[in-house]
C-alpha cells in the first residue's frame, strides 16, 4: 500500500511484502498477539471488537473500558497488511468475469478478502481461547 501522503509510515497496515496463506496468517498473527498479555487480553474481550458506547448486547453501555473499540478495524489492517487486496494475492484473488459465491445479495465468497480476513480472526480467537483458557493479567 503506497503512502499518499507524505509522512510517518503506517506499520499496522503497511504491506507484509509476501502472500501468506490462511494458515500463514493464522500462524503469523497468532505468534504476535501471544507475544503480548495486553494484545491477549484485548484479542479476547469482546468490546475490544465492536463501537466503544455498546454493551456485548448492543444497547448503550454504563461503564465502557478505556480499550473499547480498539480492534474495531483490525479486519482492514489485516487485508491492508497481507495484501488481501492485491489482484495478484493468489489466495483473494479472482477474475472480474469470475461469479463470486453470493447469498440474498451479500458475498460470501471465500476468496473475497473481508471474508477472509473476518475467518483469520475467527481463528485467531479460538487458538488464543486454547492457550489462554484463563483472563491474562495485563
């Protein structure tokens, strides 16, 4: 992804600079969040995920944590990251004539790169769940 602007660089979507398979990516994210009890902690709480003035069942929030919607743009800082947007990413990539996967109007290709980046973070997730069944202190 070129800058467009002159100025610090973005390392959180800068461009990997190789294409990585799911497991790849998998792998690749997982050895980065594990490495950190605060990245842990915020993977695994479901506020970090969703609007910061929203309770887990979508109604307006008493106490909202201070890392609440942190990760609320993760999925495009992964396909921003890994190049899922690249034409030539051979594991998003797909011809314009090509029919993409749809269901009632929505794409639910595998391919397309918000699919695929929503399922590295599933996960991502669930490996997190396995090695940390218990809350992390951070």
């Amino acid at each position: 992804m070129a800058n467009v602007v002159e100025g610090e660089p973005r390392d959180s979507q800068e461009w990997h600079g190789s294409y990585l398979d799911e497991d790849g990516m998998v792998a690749d994210i997982l050895a980065k969040v594990s490495a950190d009890a605060v990245a842990v902690k915020r993977w695994l709480d479901e506020r970090s995920w969703r609007m910061p003035d929203m309770s887990p069942d979508g109604r307006k929030a008493m106490y909202v944590p201070e890392h609440a919607g942190c990760l609320m743009f993760a999925g495009m800082s992964i396909r921003n990251y890994y190049g899922l947007w690249h034409a030539s990413n051979p594991h998003t990539a797909f011809g314009i004539d090509e029919e993409l996967e749809m269901t009632d109007g929505i794409v639910t290709d595998a391919r397309h790169p918000d699919n695929f980046s929503h399922r590295v973070i599933d996960r991502v997730k669930a490996e997190l769940r396995k090695l940390f069944p218990e809350p992390v202190a951070a």
